[in-house]
C-alpha cells in the first residue's frame, strides 16, 4: 500500500513539475525576466539570463532585449551569461549572429572568446563572421585564437575559401603569418573529405620551402584523403554545412562522375604522399609514411622504398615502414621474410609491428617461420612463437614444430610453444597428450600455460560435439 502510494506522489510531483515548466515558459513569464535586464541588481540580472537560456527556443522572442544589454550593460559578467543565453536559445539568427560578430570586436579576451565560441550553434547561418574569425587567429590571446579555429573548424566547406586566402599568403605578410597557416592547415585537415577542395594549394604547400608548412600539409592530405565519408552529389555551395561535392567535372570531354572525382584526388594524396616520404626533414618523412597506411595497395610504387626504411631506418621509421607493407595486401607477400627478420629487430616495438604484420599474413608466413626457427636466437624464437599464437588456427602448419618446442630445454620456449597450441585451437589427441604432460612440467608458466591451453582445447571440442 505504501509503494502504491509513494508512486502516486511522485506521479502528482512530476505533472506539477512539467505543468510548471509550461507555464513558467508563457509570455508574461518570459518577458517579466527580460524586465529585469533593465533594472535589476548585477546578481539578479544574471540570474534572469541564465533561466532565459534555459527555457531555449521559448525565449526567442526576448532576444532584442538581450542583443541590446549584450551593447550596453556595463557588467562583464552579465555580457558573458547573455552570449551563453544567445547561444542556447539559438534563434533570430539574422539579429543574433551580427551581434555576436560585433562582439568578436571587445576589448575584453573572454567576451571575444565567448562570442567566437557560440557562433558555432548557428551553423551555415554564421557565414558572415568567417571573416572576422580568421581575423580572430591573430588574436593576442590564445583562448581566443582556439576558440576561433575550433568555430572555424567546425563550420564546413564554407569557412575552407576563407582559410585557404591565408594559406596563400606569403609568410611575410605579417609577424604571425607562418602561425595562422598552422592553425588554418590543420583545420583544413580536421574536416576531412568537406575540404576536398583545399587539396590542390595542400599538395602545393608540401613541397614548400618552409619544413613546418610541408609537414603541415602531408599531415592534413592524411586526414583528408583518409576520410571515407562519401558525401551526396550536387550543390555544396549552396548548402555548405552539409558533405556535399560537385556532382561531376569535365576533363578532356569526358563527364566523370563524383565518386570517380574522388578517387581521383585520393590517388593525387597518395602520390603527394610517395613524393613526400624522400622528403630531407624526418618528421616530413615519416608522416608520409605513416599517412600511406591509409591506402592500402596504393602504396605499392614504394614497396622497395619502405623495405629499404624498414631494414635500415630509424626505429620509429622501421616500425611505421612495416605497418604500411603489411596494408598493401597479397602485392608485398614477398616482404614476409624481412617481417620475420625484424622480429630480432631490438627495438620492441617495432617487434610487435612485425608480429602484427605476420598476423595479417596468416598461413602465407607460416613456412617461413618455420624455417627460422632453425637459427635458434633467443629473441627471433620467442617472437617467433608469439606469431604463431597471434595467427591462431591459420597456423596449424606449425603444430608439428611446436610440439617438439615443448621439449625444449629453455622453459619460456616451452610455455609459449604449449600457449600458441591452444591458441591454434586443433584439439587432436597427441595435442592433448602433449599438453598433459606439460602439466607436471618443473616450471610454474609452463603448467599455466599447458593447463589454459587444454582449457581452451576442451571448450573447442565441446563446441564441434554440439554443432555436429
């Protein structure tokens, strides 16, 4: 009885509380708390605007009044909760955005900061402060320059042409010229496919005399050519937020449709890219490399190229050298040898990307890990064994090699060989009897591996019973 009664309450509260919201959200409601911007107390002034931003669009038609005290209230405090209220209530954007571009203009860092920040819910309709907010990159303060690269950023195509003048400027233009072209470059690259169109002056940039610029825009051409959004087909100037392309173009006669575009320009990223990575400055090289991964078999031109870094680079080279050849696909099988040699590579990482590497490979790299095992160093055969766990049932070609491992005199060899079997998941009965042997095995790792592996071979076995 109790229980039904407490529902009932709290039923009867929360009608109160919605019936409340609606009527606190009424027209005399609303403009009595506008009221208050004129003759209120700093606290009471700010505790208005802050109930007007929370009733949303409901407050949409007291935004003059809020425009005209964000002009003239003398408090700092009260102008930064109207620009939070502006920005939450979202609407009259024809009187709002002028107002807050106006703003972009105050002496004061945060109320600039704030302004840059909430055009950012208006959308294609902040279209006339892309000027104003490129002029905000220049800004003393830094809040305010993030601020402003971050509402760029997140505007679409349309603040891409604002960005891109900048990036032809020469770094001469002003002190901090070299410094907007970062943050405008980087924008670039964080929309991704939306800034299709930048790829051109991108690609020219790379080649630049200045390093900074050229990794700037390899790294940029990587998150571009990198997005695999596929936008709709026609119109994106007159709908700039939305991913849009050019349906088609014409090139030499021939109408190309916009995907065939597409791939077009991410072949251009990609030879950008093969050009980059004989780029003099490693950081440039490397971010090439890295950005290559992206491209699959495109890479393929390089083969020999990345081989090359993969054997003789420095260790972060090595490692990134063998993440793309392994995203080449069936085209560089015969690199399956160097991804076995780099793992005695001393760098450990690079190991794992090696290990990794051989994974994708699957039974193709089976043989010849085999047949290194024949070498018998320390760390080649331990790695060696982690592949064959991490390649799992596509290497039961090793079964054979493992089961004589599990008489080896070195116990980590014995406790990876008797893992790798479960791994594999082949639960025959000489696997089995091999493994129960193991159990009584002097060396703790070497019972827990045997014991785990037989664990996972009894639930294997269990699950063919039932299926079959």
């Amino acid at each position: 009885m109790k229980t039904q009664i407490h529902k009932l309450l709290l039923l009867f509260y929360l009608i109160f509380i919605i019936f409340s919201n609606v009527f606190a959200a009424d027209y005399p409601y609303v403009k009595k708390k506008a009221e208050i911007l004129k003759v209120g107390t700093v606290e009471e002034k700010i505790s208005a605007v802050q109930e007007l931003g929370r009733l949303s669009s409901n407050a949409n038609f007291v935004i003059p009044e809020l425009i005209y005290s964000l002009r003239n209230d003398d408090s700092h405090d009260v102008k930064m909760e109207i620009i939070r209220a502006l920005e939450r209530i979202g609407g009259q954007a024809n009187a709002t955005v002028p107002a807050l571009i106006e703003a972009l203009g105050n002496d004061d860092w945060q109320i600039r900061w704030a302004a840059a920040g909430a055009l950012t819910s208006f959308g294609k309709k902040s279209a006339m402060a892309v000027p104003e907010l490129i002029t905000l990159l220049r800004d003393s303060n830094d809040y305010v320059k993030n601020a402003a690269i971050a509402t760029l950023g997140k505007m679409g195509p349309i603040s891409v042409a604002a960005m891109m003048d900048e990036l032809y400027k020469p770094l001469d233009y002003a002190d901090d010229q070299l410094y907007v072209q970062i943050l405008c470059t980087r924008a670039l690259g964080a929309l991704g496919s939306k800034a299709m169109i930048a790829v051109p002056l991108l690609v020219e940039n790379s080649r630049h005399d200045n390093v900074i610029i050229r990794l700037e825009s390899v790294v940029a051409l990587r998150k571009i050519g990198g997005d695999d959004a596929m936008p709709g087909e026609i119109g994106w100037l007159a709908e700039p937020d939305e991913m849009i392309w050019p349906k088609g173009s014409r090139n030499e006669g021939n109408f190309l449709m916009f995907a065939e575009a597409k791939q077009m320009v991410i072949y251009t990223i990609v030879n950008t890219l093969l050009f980059s990575i004989s780029d003099p400055d490693p950081k440039v090289s490397y971010s090439a490399i890295k950005g290559l991964a992206n491209f699959g078999n495109k890479a393929l031109p390089v083969k020999d190229q990345l081989v090359n870094y993969m054997n003789r680079g420095t260790p972060i080279m090595r490692r990134v050298a063998i993440d793309v050849l392994s995203n080449i696909g069936d085209e560089a099988d015969d690199v399956i040898p160097d991804f076995v040699t780099a793992l005695s590579d001393f760098d450990v990482n690079v190991q794992w990307a090696a290990i990794q590497a051989l994974r994708l490979k699957g039974k193709k790299a089976v043989p010849e890990l085999i047949y290194m095992l024949e070498y018998d160093d320390d760390a080649l055969t331990t790695n060696i064994l982690k592949t064959f766990s991490e390649i799992g049932n596509e290497a039961k070609g090793a079964i054979k090699i493992l089961l004589v491992m599990l008489q080896h005199d070195n116990s980590s060899y014995r406790a990876l060989a008797a893992e790798a079997l479960g791994e594999i998941g082949e639960p025959s009965l000489l696997v089995i009897n091999s493994l129960n042997i193991m159990k009584k095995d002097n060396d703790n790792n070497v019972v827990r591996s045997a014991e785990w592996s037989l664990k996972e071979l009894n639930r294997i076995f269990e699950e063919k019973e039932k299926n079959s």
